[in-house]
C-alpha cells in the first residue's frame, strides 16, 4: 500500500499465461501510428495477435505479419464501424482533440464490437483526495485543451451503458523508453515512485494494455500504471 492506495506490482509481461494463448484475439487499433500506438502495435503482434491497423494515412505503417493496414477516420462513425465489423475488441490510441469520443463509441456499436480499450491521459487522476491532477497548481496551460479532451471521454465512458470498456491513464512523465517489464498497476490516484517520481515508459504502458486486453481484470473501469 503506498498513500493508502493498494497497488499491484508485476515483474514481466503476462504473455504465457494468457488465456488467449493459441487463440489470437483480432484487435482493430486505432491511430496504430502514433507513438503509444505504434508500440501497442509492435507488443501486440509480438503476442501473435491479429491487428488490423486503422490510420488516416495508411503509407506510414509497414507490412508486417499479422497486421492489416487500413485508412479510416475516427470522426466518420459510419465509415469507420465497416472496418471495426468483425473484430473482437477496438483500441483507440489517437489524441482525444483530434478525435471525437462520442462518434468512436458510436461506431463501436454499430460495428457490433463488444469491447473498447482507450489510451487514457493521466491528468484526471487524484493528486489528493478529490483533486484531480488537472487541477492542481503548476499544471501547464498548454497540456490542459488535450487533457480537457481526455477526461470528456472518460466522462462518457463512465456513462456508457452497454460497452466492456477500459481506460488506461499513464503516469504524469510518460515517454519512449525501455521495455523492463516490471511496473505497478493502481485505480484512480496518480501513482509515484520511492523518489516522489510519476513516470513510465511507453513500452511498458503498452505491457500493461496488452496484459488488461488477454486477461480482462478492469472492466468498465479506469486504471494506471506507473513504476
């Protein structure tokens, strides 16, 4: 427990002990080009996954076995439910200012997708009891539209009635970094390090995402992850 919060701490990733292990799960990632993205790309493939890569400009994402590349518009609900059709889950890794939450959760119904995974951001999570990270003194006036954005669609999430949803909010600093394995998992408040330090890497991140995806322990629910 650190500031009375219970957290879960794994060493290494879950991958053989997976229940899909053997049974690829056909994913469609959204915004699979991105920086967070492109690594869930890169760790979901490596588990032998089936990944249809949806992007506005599909010349940016190489050939690769198990992926299928795609050109799709987050804000065209009906354009883009006819590529979702037929996957098992939708994960959405693009910025939320340039996508629209209540047209992706559309499209995710009409396609008939049970399960939608979101790359969350961290400045909705608890700094204090009740207070928010966003809120907080000294929060940078250049992150607060895309974080603003960020917590609109965790709103709507916590809304929603007939969607498996998870959300996955990083720690504070969240970069490329090393892929180590080892990481914490927590609910609502910001996680830290001994050193007072909030941070993880992308590499990690998609870890735990792709652990929530093989072996569902949050749904309908946000969680984060930090070291």
């Amino acid at each position: 427990m650190i500031g009375g919060v219970v957290l879960d701490v794994f060493q290494s990733s879950m991958v053989g002990a997976s229940p899909y292990s053997g049974f690829p799960v056909k994913i469609a990632l959204i915004g699979a080009s991105g920086h967070v993205g492109s690594r869930l790309l890169t760790e979901l493939l490596s588990r032998g996954h089936s990944v249809t890569g949806i992007v506005r400009d599909p010349t940016k994402l190489a050939s690769r076995p198990g992926l299928v590349v795609a050109a799709g518009d987050v804000t065209r609900p009906a354009q883009l439910a006819s590529l979702l059709a037929g996957h098992e889950v939708v994960i959405s890794a693009t910025r939320f200012q340039s996508s629209d939450p209540n047209a992706l959760i559309a499209a995710v119904k009409l396609a008939g997708v049970p399960r939608l995974m979101m790359v969350g951001g961290a400045a909705s999570l608890e700094v204090a009891p009740g207070q928010a990270l966003f809120d907080a003194p000294g929060f940078p006036e250049a992150y607060k539209p895309e974080a603003a954005a960020g917590r609109q669609a965790l709103d709507l999430l916590r809304a929603e009635k007939d969607l498996d949803w998870s959300f996955l909010s990083p720690s504070a600093e969240f970069a490329p970094g090393e892929r180590t394995g080892t990481f914490r998992l927590g609910g609502d408040q910001l996680l830290s390090d001994a050193n007072g330090k909030s941070w993880i890497s992308m590499e990690d991140f998609a870890i735990a995402f792709a652990d929530e995806l093989e072996t569902p322990r949050h749904s309908r629910q946000r969680f984060t992850v930090g070291y």
